[in-house]
C-alpha cells in the first residue's frame, strides 16, 4: 500500500502544482505583453523546488545512515543547508547585471557536487564509519556545505532577472508547490532505484536550470501591483 499511498498523494500534489503553473494564462493582454511567454521562468523555478527538495532528501537519508541516527541527520542537514544556502542567497548581489553568470557557475558546481556523491560517496562513508561522532557529523557539515552554498543563488538571481511585480507571487508559489511535489516523487523513485537515484534527478535538474534561466525582460510578465 506504501507505494499507491505516495502514488496519490503525488498525484495530488502534481494536480495543485499544474493549477498553478497554468495561473499566467488567465493574465491575457497583461502576461502576453511581458514577452515571449513564462515557460522558461515555469521550467526554472519548478527545477528549483523540485531539486533543492531532492538533495536535501539524499543528504538526510544518508546522514542518517552515516550517523546511525535519524533525529540527528535530519536536523544537521536541514539546519547546514538552510545557513548554507542563506549564505548563498547573500552573495547573490554580487552579481548584479551578471545573474547569467552567477547561475552557470552555481549549476555547474551542483551538477559537479552530486557526480561526485554518485561516484564515491558510499565507499567514502563505509571507511569512516569508525570515526567519532563529532568527527562524523563535521564530516556531513563539510560534505553539503559547498552544494548547499551554490544552491542558495539560482532563486534570488532568477527573480532579479524577471523584475518585480505580479510575478513575484507566482515565482514563489511555482517554487513552492513543486517543493511539495518533490517529496512523493522521490520517495517513489528512492524505492524504484535506491536515494542515487533521487540524487541523479538533482543533477538533471540543476543542469536544467542553467539552461532554462530567463532571458532579460523589456517588461515583467504582469505590470508592477502598487499597494492602495
């Protein structure tokens, strides 16, 4: 029953994410003057939530693995990639006018960072597990420190290059929704191929996303929405 449960609720998720990546379509004359069209940002920023969710799932089960205990992996991880990737996020500015360019080089370091996992991260682990906890858990810290970095730039340099106004809303609800979608869809693949394979989903997401960065806008994909 375990895989239909997350089957459905996949499903669920899914549905709810679709009815919101379809939003910009009742936007008419307002979305169609922006451009070409918000596939691009659609792609981006559901490659975003879906991926960030995926690594941050990897990196839980296998600290929790490497730490021999749960409770433990799950708060060093969550607690690394959120300061780690708020960092990131930080130097985000300096990239102004260079959003292009902040995002290839996070992208590449992600793609890079999860090939290296896949190819020897379980060797690694198995020859450290004698190693004291404290040593062990600075070992996980070290490990997603330089991903968790990278991954903190792709979101605030994907809303610089779209502007400001009513789009702002739908990048981050897009974003959001397919973070919920995330956990199902890698709980299934997890038990279909095993937690590399979540991690390989990260990484075609992440290549993904450098190559579906927005372009420059003349003009947002809704005008800006000033407050009364």
């Amino acid at each position: 029953m375990g895989p239909l449960v997350n089957l459905a609720v996949l499903a669920q998720a899914v549905v709810v994410a679709l009815l919101l990546l379809a939003v910009p379509l009742l936007g008419g004359r307002r979305f169609r003057a922006g451009g070409p069209g918000a596939l691009r940002p659609a792609a981006y920023f559901a490659a975003l939530g879906v991926g960030f969710l995926c690594i941050e799932i990897f990196l839980i089960e296998r600290a929790s693995f490497y730490l021999n205990d749960r409770t433990t992996g799950f708060a060093l991880v969550l607690s690394g990639m959120l300061v780690c990737s708020g960092a990131g996020s930080m130097l985000a500015g300096r990239f102004e006018g260079r959003e292009r360019r902040g995002v290839v080089l996070a992208g590449l370091v992600v793609v890079a960072w999860c090939a290296l996992l896949l190819a020897g991260l379980q060797p690694f682990l198995l020859a450290t597990l004698d190693l004291p906890f404290v040593a062990r858990e600075g070992i996980v810290l070290l490990a997603l420190a330089p991903a968790s970095v990278a991954l903190g730039l792709p979101f605030p340099l994907g809303l610089a290059r779209m502007g400001h106004g009513g789009f702002l809303p739908w990048a981050w609800g897009l974003n959001g929704a397919f973070s919920v979608v995330a956990t199902p869809l890698a709980t299934l693949i997890a038990t279909e191929l095993g937690y590399d394979g979540v991690l390989l989903l990260a990484l075609v997401l992440y290549g993904s996303v450098v190559v579906s960065f927005p372009p420059i806008r003349k003009n947002p994909l809704w005008p800006d929405i000033t407050s009364a």
